[in-house]
C-alpha cells in the first residue's frame, strides 16, 4: 500500500478514461488526485480502438468515456464500450448542456453521464462511487434472478405462477405433470381448469388477497388433493400454494408434486404393517447385513426379546447352541437356491430357556437381484407334553452341550457305588477343568464360548464308553464316572485319552481354538466311599493337576496303580 493510500484508508480504485482532449484529460486526473474518498489509478487512452484492445487484458472498476472519439462518436461509442466492458459500469463525459445526449446513454446502459466543465471533485467522485454500487447491484440482481429462474426450470416438481383468473407461467416439469404438450397449454388457461372449484382455488385468491392485502408475512398453505391430467387420468398431488405478487396484483406460486407412487406405498405399507403388528406368529427381518431391522410383537412374546433389544443385532442372539455349522450351511444354502427354507430350529429366549421354533424362512431382492431382507416366520411348537419333557430334562441334563448335569451326576455315581460295593467292584470319578478356555470365551464371545463346550462334550463322550458318565456340573467343569473297572490303570488310561483329545486344535466358525484340560482322578474305594467324598477327591487333585503345569492328571491321595 502506498503512502497516500494508507493516509485515506481506501483501496485503489482502477478507472479507465477514454478522452481524445488532452486538456479534459488532464482535469479529470487533476479531479481525481484531490478527491479524499478514494486512491485512483488512471488509465488513459484517446480512441475506441485502444479502449478495446484493453479489454482482454486489463480489469478496470469503472470506465469513464467521452463520446465523441476520433474513431467513434455517440452511439455507437455507447454500444461499444458497453460490449467490451459488460461486466463494468459507464459512464459517459457529454458537452456542455447535453443532457439529452447523457439520458439517452444511460437507457442504454450506462450507469451515469457527467456534462463537461464541472470542476468539484466530490461530483466526480459521487457520481464514480453511485454508478459502481448500481453496477454491483444490477449484477447480484441479474445472477439472482438467473440462478432463481435456472432451479425452476430444472426443478422436478411442477411450479406454475397463478392469478385468480389466470395461469400465467408454468416450468417444464408442469408441462409434464399435467400431461400437456407445451408452455402455451397451461399459460393464459384459467387455474380452475387445473385445480377445480374447491380449496385449491380459494388458496389462490382468498389467501393472496388477504395476506398480501395486508402486507403481512407470506406463508405457504400446503394440501393434498386429487387432481386430474389433460387426457382425463388422475393424480394424487401434494400443493403448496404462496402468497406473491405480479405485477403489483396479488398472485400465487402454486407447487404441485406427483405423490401418487408415494401414497401407494405408504397405503400398502400400512397394510403390511397391520398384518406385521397383528400376526400370532413371531416375525424377524434383517437386512442384506444379516442385522435384524424390525420384529413384532409375538415375537417379543415368544422371545422375550423387546425390540430394542435386538434391533441391529445378528440373530445369532436366539442361538441354542444345539445346532451345528453344518446345519446353519445347508439352511443358508437351501435358502438362496430356493429364495426359502422352512423346518425345525432350536432357540434361546433371553431368559436362556431353549425352546423349538417352527420357522420359515424367505429372501426378499431388488430387480437386480441382490438380497435386500431376510424375512423369518416361526412359531412356538412345543405343546404341553413336550414342555412337561423340557421341565424334566432341564431337571437332569445340562442345556447346553445335553449332558447329565450335578444332579443326574450324583444319582448315577451313587448307583454305582452301590452296585460297585454289591459285587466288590471298582469305579473311578474324574474331575475336568478346561486350560485356556476363559480367553477364548472372552475373545470370542459367549456364544462361540458355548459351540466350544458343546465341541468339548462331544469329544469327551467318544472317550469312555456308553456305561460311563459324563456331566458339566458347570462353567467349563465336567465329571467323568468310569464303572466296573479291572483294574485303576483304565482310569489311567481313560485320562491320558481325553488329555490328548482336549489338547487337539478346535476348528468352529472358522475359528481354530486350542485348549486343553487338566484332570484329577479319584478312585473307589481308596478315595473315599461316598459320592460327596470321591467328587471332592477329584476336584483336589484336579488343583493339584493344575499347580503342576495343567495339561495332565494327578490321582488322589497315595494309590499304587497297577
């Protein structure tokens, strides 16, 4: 910034002066210096033809031109300064007293005219400062004005502009809607032609006169009605109707948007949903994500579940842990050959009562045929005899992996201590205790905890024989009676077996878990003679199994296999 710009505290203000007169020229520029609004940088130049050839080069803030130039005079100097400097303002430097001249410059385009022989500054800087805010002004206004008319045209609801008597404009997307042919069809029509005697008309008048009438806030009035096409087809149409002015009269700006495809759905929707909200049978949808979206309320009775509950959740939720990957894959595979599957499905309800579903099923897919839902309809299939059977299984057998539970363990065990005292036979009690299975519960999650344990109660069953026992008395803890043994190695040799299997890699859910087990051994009778007794002598020696390294077995109390 120079000197003198920062001592007025203004910017520069770029002027082109085009003067063939030396001595205006000079006046001008002498104006300029002393006016104290400003800083002006002056360009001069003498023809129309060096002003045009600045034009591609230079950017100016205003243009100041006489009109009579050796190259061009009145007119058509107007119109082409006006050409070459659209985007600034003009103005015009006429002769003394021709201010007919000036006006007629002016309607042009100009922004102002000045007569020459004026030689107060603050006129010339008046005049320079008003023609460069009206320049400005005119510009917003136009590129409002265009970006306004632009949004209408491309705009995909109908928008027609209405008096009382006349539709007075209307956008190609009314040309479209309304079924009509061209402009010409809607424009100059009466708008009861389109909208019928009824509300629609009343909004057109009733409300641009009462509200523009009184110069108060215009606000949009919106209803839905039926409306009917040029060929005599009808539409559902949802019409915003404004309050405007044109021409000074009161006037409407009438929106009209095609809702019939949205009122179809919304109706069958509905339908839907009163069949979904209403149904005995449970219902479950998720996306193509396999993340539950909806559920009704029979299945908040047959789950448990409310919907908040599982709302985004994978309905792995219900799981039982009964069934396998396998039997997950054929269902899977079943259900996108044939777009459904129906059968039997063992579930969890959230109190973790497993109970069997009847379930169908179904794929719901876009035209392209990408899966969009997965919609599941089942019901509780369980009728009074088979709950009466689940009450007495639960009673005796774990619900998980199905083997016996402490209960069903002790009045086995106590069977066969009987047995074994009746006839001077041996049996042996083995305590279990998975190594590393909390890690992977908390790794993984409770439900690959659970396919885990029941992988583990499979392993453990193929160990011993069918006369065996094997119970979870809970978490990852299970017991292993062995009766009519020949001899204590067989317990020996029980144990060592299920060390090694316990130990081997776990493949579920594409996950590979290793795990292992650690084992006490409690022999009839140099245990103890009880059931409460040998199962406390295991679970000492399982500990003692543990402090030693895990992964191995320890026998209770100072025994001599052989």
């Amino acid at each position: 910034m120079s000197g003198l710009e920062a001592e007025r505290g203004s910017k520069i203000l770029r002027v082109l002066l085009v003067e063939d007169n030396p001595g205006d020229a000079r006046l001008v520029r002498l104006l300029l210096t002393e006016a104290k609004g400003h800083v002006y940088d002056v360009t001069v130049v003498s023809t129309l033809k060096e002003a045009q050839a600045l034009s591609g080069d230079k950017v100016f803030d205003i243009v100041l031109t006489d009109l009579g130039l050796p190259d061009s005079r009145g007119s058509a100097t107007v119109d082409a300064m006006l050409m070459a400097w659209p985007d600034c303002p003009v103005v015009v430097l006429t002769g003394l007293d021709d201010h007919e001249t000036g006006i007629s410059a002016v309607q042009r385009g100009c922004q102002d005219y000045l007569v020459k022989g004026f030689d107060d500054p603050q006129i010339l800087e008046r005049t320079i400062r008003y023609a460069i805010e009206r320049s400005v002004s005119a510009r917003e206004l136009r590129e409002s004005e265009e970006r306004f008319r632009t949004l209408v045209e491309v705009s995909p609801d109908a928008i027609l502009l209405c008096t009382e008597h006349v539709v007075v404009f209307a956008n190609p997307s009314a040309i479209a809607a309304f079924g009509a042919v061209r402009r010409q069809d809607l424009q100059g029509m009466p708008p009861t032609r389109l909208f019928g005697e009824g509300a629609i008309r009343q909004l057109i008048a009733v409300l641009s006169e009462r509200k523009l009438g009184r110069g108060e806030e215009p606000k949009a009035e919106r209803v839905e009605c039926l409306l009917r096409r040029f060929d005599g087809s009808q539409f559902e149409a949802e019409v915003t109707v404004a309050p405007v002015l044109h021409l000074g009269r009161p006037a409407a700006e009438v929106i009209v948007r095609d809702i019939t495809e949205r009122k179809q759905v919304e109706r069958q929707t509905r339908l839907a949903a009163a069949v979904f909200e209403t149904t005995d049978e449970a219902m479950m949808v998720t996306d193509a994500n396999h993340l539950i979206v909806a559920v009704n309320p029979a299945f908040e009775r047959v789950t448990g579940y409310q919907s908040k509950d599982v709302l985004g959740r994978n309905p792995h939720v219900l799981a039982s842990g009964r069934h396998d990957l396998g039997f997950y894959q054929n269902m899977w595979s079943d259900l996108l050959a044939c777009g459904h599957w129906h059968g039997e499905v063992w579930n969890r309800r959230k109190d973790g009562e497993v109970y069997v579903q009847r379930a169908t099923f179904s794929l719901i897919r876009d035209a392209d045929g990408h899966v969009l839902n997965h919609v599941g309809v089942f019901s509780d299939v369980t009728d009074e005899k088979e709950e009466a059977e689940r009450i007495r299984y639960r009673a005796s057998f774990d619900a998980l992996t199905g083997l016996p539970n402490r209960s069903l363990l002790h009045d086995r065990l106590q069977q066969a201590l009987a047995k074994a005292s009746r006839d001077g036979g041996r049996l042996a009690v083995l305590f279990l205790d998975l190594d590393g299975f909390k890690p992977v519960n908390d790794t993984y999650g409770h439900l690959l905890g659970d396919q885990l344990l029941v992988a583990v109660a499979e392993r453990l069953t193929h160990c011993v024989r069918e006369s065996d026992t094997v119970a979870r008395i809970g978490g990852d803890e299970f017991v292993i009676v062995i009766a009519d043994m020949t001899s204590p190695i067989d317990a020996v040799v029980v144990a060592q077996k299920l060390v090694e299997t316990l130990g081997s890699l776990f493949e579920i859910n594409d996950h590979q878990l290793l795990i292992g087990t650690s084992i006490g051994i409690a022999l009839y009778p140099e245990s103890g003679a009880t059931a409460e007794a040998l199962i406390g002598s295991a679970d000492q020696a399982m500990y003692s199994a543990k402090a030693k390294g895990k992964g191995r077995y320890v026998v209770a109390g100072d025994v001599i296999l052989a």
